[in-house]
C-alpha cells in the first residue's frame, strides 16, 4: 500500500464528503474552514477575480461549529450554506468549483484545527482519484482576501517544481478599512513582531525558518500524505503541520503573491492572530516580543553545532562552558549531553549530525528556550 493509499485508509477521520467527480484538469484545491462567517462570500470573490491558472481550481468549504457555540452563531452557519449554494449558482461555469460540507450541529471534536484537516483530508482523496500527487492543497481562511495572480504563483512556483513539496506564502494584515483605528495599530505590531522574529531566527542560523500562518499555505497532495496530514488540535494546528513538513525537505517562501487575513478580534481559538488582537485592543497593551540577547544566546549554540561534531564527547564540556549561563540551563533540562552522544553515534557526516541536531533543537525548543 502506497502512503498516500495508507493514508486515506488510516488517518482521514471521515468518509468521503463528496460524490462529484474533480474534473480531470484539477490542480489546485483551496481549504476553508468556516464557523460564524458572514464574510464569507468576499472571500470566495476575491478567489474568482484571480487570474485563472492552467489548471482546474476547486474550493472546498468546511462549515462547522464547536460544542460551545451560541445560537446566533448556529444561525449564521445556516445563512452561510445559503449563501454558498448561491454564489456556486450564480457562479456556475466559472473557473472555480466549490464544494461546500455542512457538519451539522456543534460537536466536541469540532474548531478549526479538525475543519482544516478535514477539508484537506478530502482534499487528497479528490487528488487519489484523479492520480494527482503533484495536486496542491491550499489552506485559506474565511476571513481572507488574495492578490489577484495567487492561483496562478501556486501554479508556476509550486506545481510545476517538482523539487518543492508545500510553501508558506507572503502575507499582509490591512493597516487601514473600515475597523475602529485601534484595530491596526495592534495589528501593526503584531505583524512587525512575527517578522522580527523571522528574521531574528535567520540572524541566530536555525536552518528551517518559515512564517506559520494558516491562512497562507500551501502543500502538495503526497507531501501533506507523507507528514501525516494536518493536526486537529484546536488552535495552532498549522505551526505544528508545518513543523512536520518542514524537515522533509522541498519547503519554502512563495512571496510572488498576497494572501490579506483580516485583523479582527476573535477569542475562538487559544492562539494566534484574534487572541493577540483581543488582548492589544481590550488592555490597550503593547506588543511585547522577544529580547534580541535570546537569538544572540541560540546563535552562540547553533554556531558551535558542527564543532560538537567535529570535536568529539571529550570536548562537550568546553564547549558547553562557552555558552550564555541561560543556555547552558536549557540544556541541562533538556539532557543535552545524551542527546548529543546519541545523535553523534548515529550519524557518520557533519551534514546528518547538523541534521539529527535541529530536528531534535527544533522549533518548540526554541519557542521553549526564547518562552
């Protein structure tokens, strides 16, 4: 059984949604989960203003609700599957079919985490039955707006290179519109502080740097088969699939085209862009981010990576010693010394051992480390 086969069969958590065949040409699938979104439909026609691409296009809406939702919410669903099943009529014979999946009422395991993965999970089914492996499956929100050549950039940068398996792609939050002026100032600083942090990491010379946003990603059909598909933990669900994909290689920035998420407060999820903006906006807070001295102190360890290596276990402790006095802390936590010996038994060149070493140093370390 091939692992794509061995997905479907193992890991989806729900039947086939659709019977509607894909059509054959079909080479992009857009993902989007839906709970209490009467904005909906300026998402979908931002989507058809893009420029088509060579190939079919189809969205797939997951409209859904969690266990704690109120009845306005419940009704807003309801007038969101009208509203879908208008626009797909008025909109039939355009280059975009969309799909739409109502789960009924709110249920325990429902949020956006299990919304996403099960849009995408069927999203690879539809690519199996078309033996598409190179298909794209596209994350999006439903709050969201693209620039007008995103089908087209998925098309050229990643559907036709082989070599590249999933992307994050650029992103910028409004900083003016309709919004209370509070709204974007709170969003300016929390967008310049998810790319200090980017960048901080890139000076400090972590090799897999990558935003991890929901609404702007992309992963072709058999890579997102190969990591295990997407988490379903309510909030953060894309930080922790991208985490997975990243170390396989073929992962990078699309920054030819714009995804445009909304700044709105939102207090549905635990994490990520509405929970800062409640918190900014409710408390009159500045954003506060990470002291440039924690990237410095990681750039002093990453840097000593391959002399860990090349020098042997007799030498760990020197080099341990040559570290900031809060890394040297992290360490001991984290059994350092063990995990050392172990990866360094277990590889016979400098480029598995740097290897081995950040997937164990990895992205939660540091959040861990910098936290």
């Amino acid at each position: 059984m091939d692992v794509v086969s061995d997905y479907l069969a193992n890991k989806t958590l729900t039947d086939k949604l659709f019977a509607e065949t894909p059509e054959r040409n079909t080479g992009i699938i857009v993902v989007i989960p839906a709970f209490d979104e009467p904005g909906i439909i300026f998402t979908l026609d931002s989507l058809l203003e893009c420029l088509q691409p060579p190939c079919g296009v189809e969205v797939i809406v997951i409209v859904n609700a969690p266990q704690w939702a109120d009845e306005q919410a419940l009704k807003q669903n309801i007038s969101t599957c009208a509203e879908l099943a208008e626009w797909k009529k008025r909109n039939e014979g355009s280059f975009i079919k969309l799909l739409f999946y109502n789960t009924g009422l709110q249920g325990e395991r429902w949020g956006v985490g299990m919304a996403r993965k099960t849009g995408m999970d069927e999203a690879l089914r539809r690519f199996s039955r078309l033996d598409n492996m190179s298909g794209i499956i596209v994350s999006l929100d439903a709050d969201c707006l693209v620039s007008e050549n995103y089908f087209r950039e998925l098309y050229n940068e990643l559907y036709l290179q082989k070599r590249r398996r999933a992307c994050s792609l650029f992103f910028e939050h409004p900083l003016e519109g309709e919004m209370a002026p509070g709204i974007y100032d709170a969003i300016a600083q929390y967008e310049l502080h998810l790319r200090y942090y980017v960048q901080a990491l890139k000076f400090a010379g972590f090799p897999w740097v990558f935003h991890t946003v929901g609404s702007a990603l992309a992963v072709k059909a058999e890579a997102y088969a190969r990591s295990g598909g997407m988490s379903k933990k309510q909030g953060a669900e894309d930080f922790y699939f991208i985490q997975k994909l990243i170390p396989a290689g073929g992962y990078c920035s699309l920054n030819t085209a714009t995804v445009y998420p909304s700044p709105r407060v939102s207090e549905r999820v635990p994490f990520g862009t509405g929970p800062v903006m409640a918190r900014l906006t409710n408390d009159h807070d500045d954003y506060l981010t990470y002291d440039i001295a924690g990237f410095i102190y990681l750039k002093e360890l990453f840097d000593r990576v391959l002399l860990f290596y090349n020098s042997g276990v007799e030498k760990y402790g020197e080099l341990y010693g040559s570290l900031h006095a809060s890394m040297r802390d992290f360490l001991d936590m984290n059994d350092w010394k063990n995990k050392l010996a172990e990866i360094r038994s277990n590889t016979s060149s400098a480029e598995s051992f740097e290897k081995r070493f950040f997937n164990w140093f990895n992205m939660f370390r540091v959040v861990k480390y910098l936290n």
